[in-house]
C-alpha cells in the first residue's frame, strides 16, 4: 500500500476526527482571540451547510456534492 503525502488541507482526515469538533477544540483552547473568532465563524457556516443540505436549498448538484462532503468529512 502506497503512503500518501500529508496534506494540511485535509487535516481532519488526518487525525481521524471531524470538522466539528476540531473547530471546537481551537475554540475552547486557543488563546488568540481572532482564532477563536475564526473557529466560531466555520461553525456557524457548518451549520448553514447543515440547514441548506436537510432542506436541499442548493439545486445545483456539484453545490450538494461539495456540501455533502464538507458535511461527512
């Protein structure tokens, strides 16, 4: 089995946890404030990606698989 190359942009792949519950972890960790602000922020957009995707708002597919994915990754 081949080893792929670490990529940041994929980190919650990575360590095997999701999204979520990093933004979390730097909200309730970090000490610099503009992060903390940028983790809350993420979270909030999550969840308008969870409204848009339970009541199927975008009609476009790529928008639903790009939302899909943001979701489950």
């Amino acid at each position: 089995m081949k080893k792929q190359p670490s990529n940041p942009d994929q980190l919650s792949f990575s360590i095997g946890r999701p999204l979520p519950v990093l933004l979390e972890e730097v909200q309730k960790s970090s000490r610099n404030r503009q992060l903390r602000k940028a983790a809350e922020q993420m979270i909030e957009a999550l969840r308008v990606f969870e409204l848009a995707n339970e009541t199927g708002l975008s009609k476009s597919v790529r928008a639903k698989v790009a939302i899909h994915e943001i979701l489950t990754k």
